[in-house]
C-alpha cells in the first residue's frame, strides 16, 4: 500500500488544476476538482495499485478486468465526458456523450494538462496533452459529443502551437466570457 506516494500524487495533481482553473475564473471547480479520489472506494484502489507513472486504475483493470475506482469516480465527476454518456432522445441511436457545459470542458482540459504534468514531470511539454488525446480520439465513436470533442481539440491544439499563458487567456476572455 503505497499510501503516501498516492496522497502526493492526488494532492499536487489537484495543486495544478487548482492553479489552472483560478487563472481562467473557474474558483469553486478549482477548489473541489477531484474530491471523490478521498473517498475510500477511490482512495484504497488509489495506493494499492499506486504507479507513479500513470493512473492507477489503469492498474486496476489490468488485475481485475475492471476499475471500480474508475467507475466511482466517472459517476461523480462532471469533468469527464463519460459522465455525460446517456441514452439519446432518439431510440434509434442507442447510448451516447451528450453535449457537456462549457465550463466543465475547460475543467477537463485543465486536468489533462496537470496530469501530463504530474506523470511527465520535467520533461513536460505543451505538446503532450494533444498528443495523448490524439492517440485515443479515433476509438471514443459517440461516446464523446461532436462539440464537446472539437472544442477539447482545438483547445489542446492552441496549447501545444502557442503555448498555455495565450490559451489560458485566450479561455478566460474568450470562451469562458461568452
Ligand atoms: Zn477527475
């Protein structure tokens, strides 16, 4: 049980979007990004399956086929898009990711920077989150929505070719201004 290792890791990875969120306006998700990783059914998966250099409910799955951590913490958060995914209004198209504030949007790309960050360490660069995202976008299908999706990209996108001072502000006059 890798308890204080784990603590660490949750701990500056919520410092960061913390710090990221209050540079673009968003104060009271800054301060409560995160807070189901404190709860036991997080929190215990959390240091058993402690990596270091990425998530441990990756872990998780690969032991038990599934991450219950996971599960918990997708149903409570509102930053991730699969805690949107929902039946359509049209029967005919199934389950999908409905459109998702924009404000939560801003939280999930504030969260894939700081994790890149908090796994990458020093050697992060603004190119990572993109790249990341890039490698998984063709499998998401309709899990993600069409508009969520593009503005996540172009966000990431922004990041890596100018920078984060420019997207940050780019974010909080432009985006989160309308
Ligand atoms: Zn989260």
């Amino acid at each position: 049980m890798k308890v204080w290792q784990h603590l660490r890791t949750i701990n500056h990875h919520k410092s960061l979007v913390m710090k990221h969120c209050f540079k673009v306006g968003l104060y009271k998700q800054g301060l409560l990004h995160d807070m189901s990783k404190y709860s036991p059914t997080e929190f215990l998966v959390g240091c058993r399956y402690y990596q270091g250099t990425r998530s441990p409910n990756n872990a998780e799955r690969e032991a038990t086929g599934y991450s219950k951590a996971w599960l918990h913490h997708k149903g409570r958060n509102k930053h991730h898009y699969e805690y949107w995914i929902d039946y359509s209004v049209d029967p005919g198209e199934g389950i999908v990711g409905q459109k998702m504030p924009i404000k939560y949007v801003i939280e999930m790309f504030m969260d894939r920077v700081a994790a890149s960050k908090t796994y990458q360490g020093s050697n992060y660069t603004d190119r990572q989150p993109l790249e990341y995202y890039e490698k998984g976008a063709a499998k998401l299908g309709k899990m993600i929505h069409p508009e969520t999706a593009a503005l996540l990209h172009f966000l990431l996108k922004m990041l890596a070719e100018e920078g984060e001072e420019k997207t940050f502000r780019y974010i909080r006059r432009k985006i989160l201004k309308k």
